[in-house]
C-alpha cells in the first residue's frame, strides 16, 4: 500500500510533535504554519535584544513517559532541572504557592483563618452537589472564602467574565486532585510520590530548555527537515476542501505577499482553532455546526516585558497577582526559568501578563502605553522602582485560551461529530485544535496517538479520551504502564 500524504496545520507542540513522529516512520508531512519566523505556537520563544522570553511559561513535566522520553530525544543535551518557585500577591501580601499553612495563617490573621477553616468545613459537610460553574467548584474544595480570597479575583482576570459563567470542567482539569487539605498536607509532610501519582500543581521541579520552550520545537522542526520534509513558515491556511471520490484534500494558503500555494494530502492534522478550521472546511458544515463554532470564544493575552535592573527582589518562577487594585494578572521572572534568558547578569526581565479580548482596549494600546502601565504596576506591588526599567517590548497573543462558558462543551461536540462523520482523514489535535484548555504535554499525547492511527490505516485510539494528564483512558480506566491501549476506539463516542 502506497505511504500517505500528511498536511499539518499548525507548527506548535501538537503539529510539530505529528510531523516529527511521522517523518520517523517515512510518511511525507508538509507542516503549514502562519507566523513567518517563530515555531512552537504559544510555546514559542520571543526575543529583544538578546532577552528571551516564554509567552505564558511552560514546565516541562509530564506524567506520561512517552512525553518526557520524545522531549529528551529532541534536546538530549540542553534541558535544565529547575526549582519550582510561585507566590501569590494578595492584599499586599505574599503568599507561597503551594499553600504553606503556617504562613498563610500569619499573614491571613487568627481571625480570617478561623473563618476560612469554617468556611471549609461547612464546604465538606454541605457541598453543592453536582457543581456546574467554577465558583461551586472551587468552594467545595477549599470552602467560599478561600475561594474568594485565592481563587475568584484571578480567575474573572483571566477569563474576563464572572466565575458562575465559567463551566466547572476548567477547575476540574486545572486543579485536578487539589484541595485545602492535600495543600496543607504537601506543604507539612515531604512528598515521596512517584510521577504518576504527584499533583502537577504541587510539583517541586521541572525541566526547562536553556533558552526557553522555543529551543524544543525548533529542534523539532528542523529534525523534520533533516528527514527531508517541510516545514512552510509564514503561509496561512484559508481553505481545506475534501474530495470524497479520490478521499483527498486540498489545502490552499497563502504567503505574505499574497501568493496563494495549495498542498494536496491524504489526512490533514489540524491544530488549528477549532472555529476557525470549521468555517473553512469544504463541503461546508451544515448551519447549524458552523453556528456551534461561531459561538466557540478565546481568550487573548498581552505580555509587557520589562528589562531592569537586578536587585534580586525575587526568585519565583511566577507570582499570580490576585489583588484587583492592579490590571496584571500575572508576572513572569524569566531569568528563574533560565539564567540564559537573560544575556547580561546585572540585569533581569520580567514579563507582566494582561489578559484580554481581541480588539478591546487593553489588546489596541500603544506598546509606549503598555509598557508606561506595567512600569506603574510592578512598583505598586513593590517588585521592583520604574526608575530601575530600562527597556522594554510588548507580545500579544491571540487565542491563548479556548473559553470554558456554559455552553462551550455542547458546541465543542456538534462541531466534532459533524467533522468526524463528513471527514473521516481529518483529525484534531492540540489545545486549539480541540477546544480544551489544557498543557502542552496533552497537545503532543493527542498528536501522538494520531499518528498511531494514520500509521495503523485505522482509528485505533479515540484522541478525545487523553486526559489532561496526557494519559489515554479507555472506558475510564488506565491501561498499561504507558496510559494507553490497543484497543479499538469508540469514535464520537
């Protein structure tokens, strides 16, 4: 049987990750990606002058083996073990991240504790049962007014809309196995948990390329190259049309300059969003599928980076500022990820993000603007004196957060299930792709176990059964000591 033809829309960990799997196993892929220059989508790495910067900050841990095996096959020589180190700012005060109890209790004061520690009992004895939005959510797990203190403020920063508008799946999958007590319980007794078994969200340390995410995915690309396949920067996908007779696509994109190129392929991958793939499939989606994706939302964000200089103020990866009386909603170190982040050691670069929509005031600013607010910011929360910036950028990144509204997991399956009957060689994978706000080691699993299918002529695995620990669950249940199965999917299902 003759070897198919892949197109890969998408150049980020999931696309790369398919490319790169399929190139192994001497399948052509062509990898068509939109920006001109920067693989690796939003884990990608930006730079200014020599200060390089993660859009977001990714961790290299995973759960899975596959994944932490396929990142030390791709950069065996040049990933890092680095500290954990997050803090949370709250009422002008810091407070570590994971919970360490003793601290909190300080700083919250007797009283606050003893009303957030009734808060949390009443959470257990009378939860809300069957929680629907992220406010329930969280309060039966730490109880409605940590819940208001840790939790709300954050949250309506990143997703611009009320916590009881946000579906409860995003708590789910984000603070999967977290609650008031396995914090404390981390943070009082040390922790001797196998990968399988840890709290992504308590993890200690993690893995970092020396000059950020970016380093992962340009090795990977150009591992693609090297196996004689293609990588086409710059060029935007504006139209995917399915042939039933021939049971081939045709892709057309186009470059900067207008020039329109057509790819023709057995599968298409795509890591695309979902909404935007559906409006230029071909045959159209019925209405009411194109309307189930007009009604998919995401969430864009700013990052402001600022050059100053170093006065060691403080070594956290992160800090998560949840005290409304400033805009940013988070602040990266990108020095504590990797010291080469930074070129000149008397100096350090911070990257404050600013969640936003598309088109809005924050995302239309002037970077001069931008950069004037973020100077103001970090000297209120007293991170660093404006005086001591010296420089500065601005990266916007749209779509960084498919939204989880009331109705988004409804339209996210009558999207899918038109796609699946109508396209049998398209397959969707990544964050984007598939309308789930979740890691990159997720995206790559996804990628992975299609090209599994390709390769086996069949839907062995149903990509929509990864977890967000990237580990593949088959009637709920783990299979193996990888996480996946060979056993046939139940596609739709």
């Amino acid at each position: 049987m003759k070897p198919p033809k892949v197109a890969v829309i998408g150049a980020g960990p999931a696309g790369l990750t398919a490319a790169y799997l399929l190139s192994k196993e001497r399948i052509a892929v062509t990898v068509i990606e939109a920006d001109p220059k920067l693989v690796g989508g939003i884990a990608r790495t930006a730079s200014y002058k020599g200060y390089h910067f993660d859009i977001g900050g990714h961790r290299f841990f995973s759960k899975s083996k596959e994944v932490e095996d396929l990142w030390t096959e791709l950069l065996p020589k040049d990933l890092l073990e680095r500290p954990r180190s997050s803090r949370i700012f709250y009422r002008g005060k810091f407070f570590a991240y994971p919970l360490k109890a003793v601290e909190a209790l300080l700083k919250l004061g007797i009283l606050e504790s003893i009303l957030c520690v009734l808060s949390y009992l009443k959470a257990r004895l009378f939860p809300v049962r069957n929680p629907k939005n992220v406010e329930d959510w969280v309060s039966n797990q730490f109880g409605k007014r940590l819940y208001g203190i840790f939790f709300k403020t954050y949250t309506e920063k990143v997703w611009g809309m009320p916590c009881r508008e946000i579906s409860a799946d995003w708590a789910a999958q984000r603070i999967k196995g977290l609650s008031l007590l396995s914090a404390v319980w981390h943070a009082l007794v040390p922790q001797r948990k196998s990968r399988e078994k840890v709290i992504k969200t308590l993890i200690d340390s993690f893995r970092y390329p020396r000059k950020g995410p970016g380093m992962m995915w340009e090795a990977c690309a150009a591992r693609v190259r090297e196996m004689g396949n293609t990588v086409r920067m710059g060029e935007r996908v504006v139209g995917c049309v399915y042939d039933d007779a021939s049971r081939q696509w045709t892709l057309t994109h186009v470059d900067a300059a207008g020039v329109r190129h057509t790819t023709v392929a057995d599968h298409v991958i795509s890591s695309a969003p979902m909404r935007d793939l559906a409006r230029g499939l071909s045959p159209a989606l019925p209405p009411a599928a194109l309307e189930a994706a007009g009604r998919l939302k995401y969430r864009d964000f700013v990052t402001v980076v600022l050059i100053l200089k170093e006065r060691n103020v403080f070594d956290d990866n992160w800090i998560y500022i949840h005290d409304p009386a400033v805009s940013v909603g988070r602040i990266q170190n990108f020095k504590s990820w990797s010291p080469e982040m930074v070129p000149d050691p008397s100096m350090c670069c911070y990257g404050l993000e600013y969640f936003c929509f598309e088109g809005d005031g924050l995302w239309t600013a002037k970077d001069e603007d931008l950069i004037a607010l973020g100077k103001r910011e970090i000297e209120q929360i007293g991170l660093a004196s404006a005086a001591d910036v010296v420089d500065g950028c601005v990266v916007r990144q749209p779509k960084a957060y498919p939204v989880y509204d009331d109705n988004y997991a409804r339209n996210v399956e009558i999207v899918r299930r038109e796609m699946e009957e109508r396209f049998p060689t398209l397959h969707l994978v990544g964050r984007n792709g598939m309308h789930k706000y979740n890691n990159q080691d997720h995206a790559m699993m996804t990628a992975m176990l299609c090209v599994k299918n390709i390769v086996a002529g069949r839907p062995v695995y149903d990509l929509w059964n990864v977890n967000q620990d990237a580990e593949y669950h088959e009637s709920g249940e783990r299979g193996g000591a990888s996480g996946m199965r060979d056993v046939p999917a139940r596609v739709g299902s």
